[in-house]
C-alpha cells in the first residue's frame, strides 16, 4: 500500500486491514512514498518522519510492515519500479498486489509507465465516500488486472488532519493517538512549518 502517509491515519489502517482479509493476503506492505511525483503544490513532510509515523501507527499489527523501499531510493520514484524490487525481493511466485484508494487509480495508471503494472501486479481499489465503484471497465480493457473493495467508509483525509493541526482542532479518532503524540512532539503541521 503505497501513500504519502503525510500524516497516517485510521482511513489508511482499515482499508489495509480490508484488504487483508477480504484477498486473504500474507501481510501488508506499507510503502512511504519518496519525491512524491504527483504532490508538488506543497512541501510535503520530511521522508524520515513520514515513515517513523507508519511505524509507531503499524507497531501493534504482526502482518503490517513498513518498506524503507521508496524513501531511500534517491530521485524520483515510479511505482513500476517499486514492484519490481517487490518482485525480486519476494521471488516469482508471490502475487502482489497495489491497494490503493479508489480516487487514486487514475493516477497512477496515467504515470509513464502504466502499461508496464499491467500483469505486474493486481490493483485493489478501495472506495472512498463518494465513490462508484462501477468505474473500472476502461482499465480491465486495457488489461491491466483491477479488483475493487468496500471498506466502511471514512471521510478522513490528511489534508483534513493537517489543516486541524494548524486550526488546533480535534484530531483524536481520526489517527492513532500514538501518531497524533509525534506530530505535537515534532512540531508538524504547525501553520507554516514544513520540518
Ligand atoms: P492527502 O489528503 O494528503 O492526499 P490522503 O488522506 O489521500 O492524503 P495518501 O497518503 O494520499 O492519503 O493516501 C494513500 C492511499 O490511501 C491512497 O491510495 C488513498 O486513495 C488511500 N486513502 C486515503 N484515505 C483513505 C480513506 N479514508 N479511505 C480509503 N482509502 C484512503
Ligand atoms: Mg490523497
């Protein structure tokens, strides 16, 4: 499951856990994304914290891990790149599969190298509120393997969870309060503070 994680929160935790279950999945992957391609309208968080954040918020869960995988690859990552590593890290035989949210498929499928995940992997995408989930049908035509999952909704963004940090608004049940601890600690999120 690749994301900012910019911060983490429990929208990201249940749709992993989702997907655990419902594709009967050995572990989760949680893969904190390096140069973010697609998020150059804002500084986005410090690697490092990023992923001590997924860490502190996956501690608890034995079949959660966190890959240094993208965050130590210097320039600018593409995911096919990232599956490959998976690949020849977990040999030809695993399945592997790219849980995204569902808002975020066309993203990535539209990166250069799209028709290269075709068959590399299987993507799960998981709703949103707001979402149709019926909306599919053009990205299996064109052979690249799509499967979709209900998970209860959320409405939790990180946008949301850092404009409450900068407003002082509440926070609690929308991340872990571990997480939430760090961000306070670290100073993140503060109005105009990009650590
Ligand atoms: P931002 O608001 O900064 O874009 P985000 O909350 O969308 O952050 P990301 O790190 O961008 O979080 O998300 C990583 C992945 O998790 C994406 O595929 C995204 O669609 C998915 N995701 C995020 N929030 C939810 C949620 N509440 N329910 C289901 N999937 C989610
Ligand atoms: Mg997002």
């Amino acid at each position: 499951m690749g994301g900012t994680f910019d911060p983490i929160h429990y929208g990201h935790l249940v749709t992993a856990e989702e997907a655990l279950v419902q594709f009967n999945l050995d572990r989760v992957v949680f893969m904190p994304t390096g140069v973010p391609v697609r998020k150059t309208h804002r500084s986005v968080t410090s690697a490092e914290h990023r992923y001590l954040m997924t860490v502190i918020a996956t501690a608890s869960n034995p079949d959660f891990e966190v890959s240094r995988l993208e965050i130590d690859r210097p320039g600018t990552t593409y995911t096919v790149d990232t599956i490959q590593a998976l690949r020849d890290l977990y040999g030809p035989q695993a399945e592997l599969y790219f849980i995204t949210g569902a808002d975020a498929v066309w993203d990535i499928l539209t990166w250069k190298d799209s028709a290269e995940l075709a068959g590399a992997c299987t993507f799960i995408a998981a709703t949103r509120p707001g979402f149709d989930l019926g909306r599919f049908s053009e990205e299996r035509e064109r052979g690249i393997q799509m499967e979709t999952m209900e998970v209860p909704a959320l409405a939790i963004s990180s946008t949301d969870i850092r404009a409450r940090f900068a407003d002082r608004r509440p926070v609690r049940y929308l991340l872990p309060e571990a997480v939430s601890a760090y961000i306070s600690k670290n100073g993140l999120y503060a109005e105009g503070v990009t650590p």
